[in-house]
C-alpha cells in the first residue's frame, strides 16, 4: 500500500494470468540474424515468467553467444524448441498472432499488444497460443503471415519504427 495524505492508494497491478497459463504461450522466433538476439529475447521471457522458446530455422552459435546474453535465462534456451518451418511449430497452437509493422491493404486489423493481450489471457487455461517474430531486417513474409489468426503491432515513431527483436518481444510479454 502507497499512501498519499490519509487515502491508502492500491499499487497498479497487471491482469496476470496463473503461471500455468504463461506455460501455454509460446514465443516463436523465425529465420533470427544473431544467436545473441536469442539469447536476449529468452532473458526478457524469464523476466515476464514466460518460458516456451520455439525457433524456426536459427543461427549456429559456434561462440555461446546465445547463452552469454540470456544471463539467467539458460534453461529457456536448453529447453527450446527447433523447427524447419514455421507451420511445424505452430501446428499445435490453437491461436498464432504474428507481429508487424506494416500496414497494407491485405493487413489492415492490425492490434495493439495491451489490446491483443486482452484478447489472449482469457483463452491460456485451455489454449495454446503462440506469438510470433519474424526476422530482424523484414519481419514476417508473405507464407508466415498466412500461418497467422491474428497481427499485432506496437506502435511506435513514424520516424524510427524499427525495433531490436528483443524489446519488441519484451514489449509484447509484458502485456
């Protein structure tokens, strides 16, 4: 409890869903430049108490760059998932939201991460849902945003909207 004068104030809490539902998200990472990028993403998911790495198609790390960045998070990056494709590792998910920033013709219902988190917590105890980012320099193409039921985007400057893969990820497991 905070107060301010003689009115006790309640601290802003998160709607968190249980921590078993966090196991029902999955973060899904396609084609990554840098293992280091990785390993920062599964140090933000430990941060938020998430803990299911899927990576289509991801770097060697001959150097342990992965590992040197997740500072803490090294069971995350034990335990993660690899994949050929992305459809092989959403195929068990009942929800896949994929992340972009771009607005098209095609693309036009694109929702904010509180907004699509709202949406999302509600369906963790009985769904799996994955989130998913795409490559560091394009995002998502063409066959990745046809494998998704939902897009988010975060909103950011017009004049710098790009953001590193790892505090996009953060962004988005906070909400």
């Amino acid at each position: 409890w905070l107060t301010k004068g003689s009115v006790p104030l309640r601290p802003l809490r998160h709607s968190m869903p249980q921590e078993t539902s966090l196991r029902n998200i999955s973060i899904v990472l396609v084609n990554t430049k840098t293992p280091g990028n990785i390993g920062a993403v599964a140090r933000c998911m430990m941060n938020m108490g998430l803990s299911r790495l899927l990576l289509v198609k991801p770097p060697q790390d001959r150097g342990g760059e992965a590992l040197k960045l997740a500072a803490g998070a090294e069971e995350i990056l034990r335990n993660a998932g690899s994949f050929p494709t992305l459809a092989e590792a959403v195929v068990d998910h009942g929800l896949v939201v994929g992340t972009s920033r771009h607005l098209t013709r095609h693309r036009k219902n694109i929702h904010p991460p509180r907004e699509m988190a709202e949406h999302i917590i509600p369906l963790l105890p009985n769904n799996k849902v994955a989130v998913v980012f795409g490559r560091e320099v394009n995002g998502l193409d063409k066959d990745d945003l046809a494998l998704c039921h939902e897009l988010l985007a975060i909103p950011s400057s017009d004049a710098f909207p790009s953001l590193n893969l790892s505090h996009a990820v953060m962004v988005v497991a906070y909400e």
